[in-house]
C-alpha cells in the first residue's frame, strides 16, 4: 500500500494492506514464510503475562489486595471453577494449561480493539510496510494453538489408554468389530476435527470482526459521515468485547474437555 492510501481513496488497497502480514521473506508464499507481525505481537503479549503474573506474585497481599490482583484473582477462580466441573481427573498441568490459554488468547483477541489505522500508521511512518495486530486473525496462529492441543489430546490418549486401547478407540468405536474399517475413518475424521474446529472457529471470528472495524473505517469519506463512523465503531467495540471473551472461553473450554476425553477409559 503507497503512504498515500487512504480508505476513501483506494478501499480495496486499504483492505488488502491491513489483512497482509509483515513477513520474511518479503512477498514470499510457502510454508516457511515467517509473519513476523504475528510472532511480535504473540511473544509480546506473552511476555505481559508472565511479567505481570511475576509482578503480582511478587507483590501479593491477603489484607490490602491490590486491583489487579483482585481481577487476576477472579480469572484464575473462574478458570479453576470450569476446570473442575469438566475435567474427569486430577492432572497438575490442566489448569495452568487451561489459564494461559484463556488469558494469552483473551489478550491477542483485545488487540483487535485497538483503532484500525493506529498502528499499522505508524509503523509506516517508521518505514514497515504491513503490520497486521491481531495475531489470531493468522492462521498460523489458531492452528498452532488447536495443534499444541492435538499433541496434548494424542499423548494422554496414549499415556492414559496404552497404545493398544488408542489403537481400539479407531477400530471399535463407534460401531464395534464388524464395522473396524468404518470405525476407523469415522472416529479418524472426529480425531482429525478436533484441531480444526478449534482453529478455525477461533481465526472465523476474529477474522470477521477485524473485517468489521475495516468497513466501519471505510465510512470516513467525507467530515459529516464522522459523528456515524464513531458511532458504529463504539457500538461493534462494545459487543466485540463479549466475542473476544467468548472465543478465548470457548478454546479453553473445548481445550479442557478435549483432554478430559482423553483421560477416560471409554471415548
């Protein structure tokens, strides 16, 4: 997109720069292109949490609870409280498991609630070309978080079930011995589904609502249609805020109960 852009001028360019990552190589395609905007803003995000989850442990009061400390309080009793309504077993990993994913998710979803041009303008100010803010409008994103799980659910399937009974879960399931072929490619493609509902319903919704904001950016033609623009923006941002809670609730959610089913003996 040239420095001149603008949403009036050029709407279709205006789109396609924000939806375009900062990658490396430049204009590159392939697997092993690396959206460097996306990894930025993922490490950064996750190094918030583990400076303020530092910040607050260190820090902690049982008297005079500071506010965020409340609010983090809050979080993490919410979290245990699913954890334990769903979760079939006791594992020490599911619920840190459980809360980061709530929390790193939650966060990179609020950065679609940061002004659409802000950003991006400066970084071009600076000299980089595309910046894409909301990492789990990637792909890459969604999928390597639902795949992590994929990885999770197919180890304590093992652990919990020996190679043999996950090897049975394939064969038996759901139809019993006499249709092992079927069961076979009927529970592979629910195995298989797993990952992908999880990234892709996650990358769906933050993809539309980036998408959303984009349009409602696109009304700035003309100085009498700002009084609309803004509010259209505050009315999408205020329901927004309950998307992006929801989809880090549901992924974590999905998450726990993913694993649960694998820490049963029976599927």
């Amino acid at each position: 997109m040239s420095s001149g852009a603008t949403p009036s001028s050029n709407p279709v360019e205006y789109i396609q720069h924000h939806l375009h990552n900062l990658q490396f190589p430049m204009e590159s395609h392939g697997f092993w292109v690396v959206n460097i905007d996306t990894l930025f803003f993922s490490c950064l995000l996750a190094g918030l949490i583990m400076w303020l989850s530092w910040k607050i442990g260190k820090s902690l009061s049982i008297d005079k609870p500071s506010a965020l400390q409340n609010v983090i309080e809050a979080v993490v009793e919410f979290v245990d409280t699913q954890v334990k309504e769903i979760f079939p077993s006791r594992n020490p990993l599911i619920g840190p498991l459980a809360l980061t994913i709530f929390v790193w998710v939650f966060l990179m979803n609020a950065m679609d609630l940061i002004p659409v041009d802000l950003l991006p303008s400066i970084a071009l100010f600076l000299g980089i070309p595309y910046l894409k803010v909301v990492p789990t409008t990637d792909l890459a994103t969604t999928f390597g978080l639902s795949l992590s799980v994929f990885v999770l659910i197919i180890y304590y399937n093992i652990k919990i079930k020996g190679p043999i009974g996950y090897l049975k879960m394939f064969l038996f399931h759901p139809f019993g011995k006499w249709l092992m072929p079927v069961n076979f490619v009927m529970t592979l493609i629910e195995e298989i589904a797993k990952p992908v509902s999880l990234g892709l319903r996650l990358f769906g919704n933050m993809f539309a609502g980036e998408l959303l904001f984009l349009l409602i950016a696109l009304l700035s033609f003309a100085w009498y249609v700002l009084p609309v623009q803004v509010l259209f923006g505050s009315l999408w941002a205020i329901f927004h805020i309950l998307v992006i809670t929801l989809q880090a609730f549901i992924f974590m959610l999905l998450t726990i109960v993913y694993l649960g089913m694998a820490h049963t003996d029976e599927h």
